[in-house]
C-alpha cells in the first residue's frame, strides 16, 4: 500500500499527479486503492476521476485548490499534449475580463474531452495544427482574447490594455514576431498600430 510519504518523496504541496505517476510501485489497480484509501484520510485530494493533488494548505485560507489552468495543464503534460486557452478563458487570464468562465476551453493537439471539477468544466476541443503553431503563451492568449471579443467589438480600451500587457511582459519582441502568424485584422491593430 502506498502512504503519503511515498506521495511527498515524488509530489510537491500543490502538485497535481495521477495514477500514471506511481505505475513504477505497483500495479494499476494497486495505487488507484492506494490513492483512493489516501483520499478517504484526507491526506490527497481527488480532483477528478484519476486527477488528485497534495493539498497545499494556508494558515487562512486553508487548503488551496488548484485552478483550471493549471489542471489543464497538468494532464496536458500527461497526455503530451499542447494546449492554449481560448474565448472567456482567455480574456480572463488576460485581465480584460473580471468573470471566471464555468466552462473553461483550451484547444488541443490531443484528445477531446470534458472534466468536470466542482461547479467547472474544462473542455478540449481537438484544433488543427496551425491553432497550436505558436508556442509562446502571451502571444496566444493574446489572439484567443481578440477572436473572442471580435474584430467589429474591439475596444480602444481594451487595445490599450493589451499593449500594457505587452509592454509589461518584457517579451514585446518575441509577442511582436509571433503576432506576424495571427489573423491580418489582428496584426493590423495590435503589431502596425
């Protein structure tokens, strides 16, 4: 049976791991018991069906749960997958929207599928190569923002704070270059502005 210590020597606080990351201690069905005996304690946290993390606890707050992005990305890693962040998703992430989407969406190079966690769902909606060509996370949340608000709805305001972004970031060079791969609309507004 494996115990927490044995979660702790491969899995930081915080960390998100599946039942794939102790294949080398047993078999399947060994550790999802293991792990489902250690939820039951109250030593893990189950996130998902074959999702847990070590929780991470705050003298105030108490235990810190993971958010979407993260788990997205945990099971991204997994899966050896790319994801980016799209719609509502991105806008938020962004900070050019308050509203923490109940349907979280990333488009992905591996498979399609919905997880439920809590009152959320983070959805991968399966998207063609050229989606996922860019590989630096500025520049696609970026575009993903701009496609959702919608070439006709862009705002000054919001131009202006995507520019904020860009400056802030100290990565203006290499968003500015990888700008030149989006939509002519958005290399109009954003990199000939």
């Amino acid at each position: 049976m494996m115990d927490l210590k044995t979660i702790q020597k491969k899995i930081k606080p915080g960390e998100i791991f599946f039942i794939s990351d102790f294949i080398e201690l047993g078999n399947y069905e060994a550790i999802r018991k293991s792990l489902q005996r250690l939820t039951k304690e109250g030593s893990i946290k189950r996130i998902a069906k074959g999702i847990y993390f070590l929780p991470k606890i705050h003298k105030r707050l108490g235990v810190i749960y993971p958010h979407a992005e993260q788990i997205a990305k945990a099971i991204a890693k997994r899966d050896k997958a790319r994801i980016i962040a799209t719609g509502s998703t991105a806008l938020n992430l962004l900070g050019l929207s308050t509203q923490i989407p109940l349907k979280v969406v990333f488009l992905t190079d591996g498979s399609a599928r919905n997880i439920k966690v809590g009152n959320q769902t983070i959805q991968f909606k399966k998207t063609n190569p050229k989606n996922l060509s860019i590989e630096h996370r500025l520049t696609n949340l970026i575009i993903q923002a701009l496609k959702e608000i919608g070439e006709k709805h862009v705002t000054p305001e919001q131009l202006d704070k995507i520019q904020k972004i860009i400056e802030k970031s100290k990565e203006q060079e290499i968003v500015y270059k990888n700008l030149n791969n989006a939509p002519i609309w958005i290399q109009k507004i954003i990199v000939d502005k």
